[in-house]
C-alpha cells in the first residue's frame, strides 16, 4: 500500500508530557531533560486515507523537540530530525512530510532526503493554498469584498511572504509590504507589477500599515513590537507561518480583531486516526494535507523545497487536492461569534466550541 509519514514536534513541555503519564508529574526542568534523552516515537498511526482514485495509510512521528530547543541548538535538532525520519523508513514510508517549525527551517527538507533517500516535502505549497482560501471566508465573514480589501504582508522577502504576496496581487487591489531587506522587497514588488500589474506599497512604517489593513499575514517572526491597539477594528490576522505567534498574541487581545493561527482541511474520503486529535473526524491541519494528497496520487518526489515555493506548485496542489476531495473546512481563530458559515463544513472552527477543542 502507498504510504506516508508526516515528522512533527511538540510545542512545548507541556504538550511533550501529554503523550508521557509520568512526564505529567515532573517539573518543566526534568521534562526538559527526559525531551532530549527520548527517541523519536511514533505518535499517530493513520488509516483509511482515500479517495476514489487510492487508498493511503502513514504515521505521525513525533521528534521531542520543543520549538525553543529547534532555535537554540541546530546540530542536536538535525540529529533528531533524521532519527525520526530512520523511524519513518523502517515503518515503510515512501515520502516524509515535515510539520510545526521543520517546515520552515531552510535546507531541512533537502538535507532529510539526501540523507534518507526518501522525498521529502515541507507542505507550504498546500498551506500556502489553503491560507487563500481560508482567507477568502474570513473577509467573506466579516462583510468585506476580497477584492477590496487591504491587505499587509509582514516578511514579504521570505519566500513564503512572497509567495503570498504574489498570489494576493492577483486578487486584491490593495497590497502593502514590509521587511527588513528593502531591497529584496523593491524587487518583489517590481516582480508582482510584471506578473499582474499591481502596483504594491513598500513601507517601513509598520504602525500605520497595521492601522491601515482589513487583513495582516505575518511570514516571519522578525517583527517588531505592535501594539494591539493599532490594528484596525474588524481586522483580520493570518499568523500561520510564524512559530512564536507573537502577532497572533497580540491581536487575540482586542474582542473585535480576528487571529488565525491554523487553517485546517477536511479529507472527504477519509481518514482514522488511533488518537484523539481534538479535532471533528477527517479534519486535521492543513500541514498534514499535502503530504498525503502526493502519496495518494503516487507523486513520490520532493515537491515543496524548504527554499522555495513557486506558484505552479501551488496551483498543482491544489488541482490535486480538489481531485482527492481535500477541502479547506476552517481555521483555528480567538473569535468566538457563532453560526459564521462557510461552504466546506458550515462553519469555521474555534476554541472552546464542540467543534474543536482548545
């Protein structure tokens, strides 16, 4: 059977100890410790991943790193990655993906398969897929035409800020960027006029970008620091690619601004899971996604680098995930307003509800 392995990582001690009894009992320090003495451990067996074209089985590997651990100490990190990933291909995996941070970190993916001779993939292009779209229903939700709204991208000389700078231009009217590196930014926004004629601001003004914005996507986590009270009332905040979700935070403050940290999809043909994943049932995070449309279409290379992500990419993933019936069902967002719909599930996802739990 095609198969896949999808390589995660606690957040933090506390959810590392979820998964031990006895490491609930311990002090943040010894739960610290028993994290880097732990082997990577199998986490979730999947089953059932189908469509009408396959049928997939994989697992999820938990390498015990929490995301200050990952920043702090690359050398100990990579040597932990590629234990997990030796787990995934004595289970038998035929392509890895990668979830949380590691999909973020430049080089991982290419190192992980040179190494394992497995194909690797960050997921991005899929993330990156369902953030549009995901997008799309919260503007919709709070009675703003898309295409009139203004949007900010913070970090948009990484490649995924301009990788989503690149797709919004060609659906909004209003863009504005900022990053550090104004010249990598000046020839993004040169790039997006060339591509779809938009002209988009660069400003390092950041009080009032954020002040001027219907919808803020943070790529980095290099930001400086942002008031709550600053962002517009009705905004909307997309923190999904950054690991500290310093933005999301912030904005979760104010009552009357939405923070979205995680957009999540629904796989229509199915998929069980042997853990309660706090989610309704084929419902997983949108990380996950990719990693299992390209085993059911047997696509066993590695797509989405962890350097770049094109649009062709994108758009091949999507055409893919509408094949295999993977859809974007809703996101995980600090707004508590019910009955908000959306075409997928009829509503979207939020903490504290019987929909998911926070």
């Amino acid at each position: 059977m095609d198969s896949f392995a999808f390589i995660t990582h606690p957040k933090n001690e506390r959810e590392f100890a979820e998964s031990f009894f006895v490491a609930r009992f311990m002090p943040k320090f010894f739960v610290s410790k028993f994290m880097k003495v732990c082997p990577p451990y199998r986490l979730i067996n999947v089953e059932g991943v189908a469509s009408k074209y396959n049928r997939v089985s994989g697992w999820v590997i938990s390498s015990p790193l929490s995301t200050d651990m990952i920043i702090r100490d690359e050398s100990f990190m990579m040597k932990k990655v590629l234990a997990a990933c030796r787990v995934a291909t004595k289970l038998g995996a035929k392509i890895i993906g990668l979830g949380n941070e590691f999909c973020l970190l430049e080089g991982l993916a290419e190192i992980i398969s040179k190494e394992t001779a497995i194909p690797v993939t960050t997921g991005n292009s899929y993330r990156i897929s369902a953030l549009m779209e995901g997008l799309k229903m919260a503007v919709a939700a709070r009675g703003v035409e898309f295409d009139q709204a203004n949007v900010l991208i913070t970090g948009a000389a990484s490649y995924i800020g301009k990788m989503c700078a690149c797709l919004a231009a060609h659906e909004v009217q209003k863009l504005t960027l900022t990053n550090d590196n104004k010249k990598q930014t000046e020839k993004i926004a040169k790039q997006i006029l060339y591509d779809s004629g938009l002209v988009a601001r660069i400003t390092e003004d950041i009080e009032e970008a954020v002040k001027e914005a219907d919808v803020v996507i943070a790529a980095n986590d290099d930001l400086p620091e942002i008031d709550s009270g600053w962002f517009k009332s009705g905004a909307i905040v997309f923190d999904i690619f950054s690991a500290q979700k310093k933005l999301a935070n912030t904005a979760g403050k104010r009552k009357d601004v939405m923070a979205i940290e995680k957009v999540y999809t629904k796989v229509s043909g199915g998929a069980d899971f042997n853990k309660d994943t706090g989610l309704p049932k084929n419902i997983i995070d949108s990380g996950m996604a990719e990693v299992m449309i390209l085993s059911l279409e047997k696509q066993y290379s590695s797509f989405a680098s962890s350097q770049t992500t094109k649009g062709w990419q994108v758009d091949d993933i999507r055409k893919l995930a509408k094949k295999h019936r993977f859809e974007v069902s809703g996101f995980l967002t600090n707004n508590n307003e019910e009955g908000i719909k959306n075409t997928a599930s009829g509503k979207i996802i939020m903490p504290g509800t019987a929909i998911v739990k926070s």
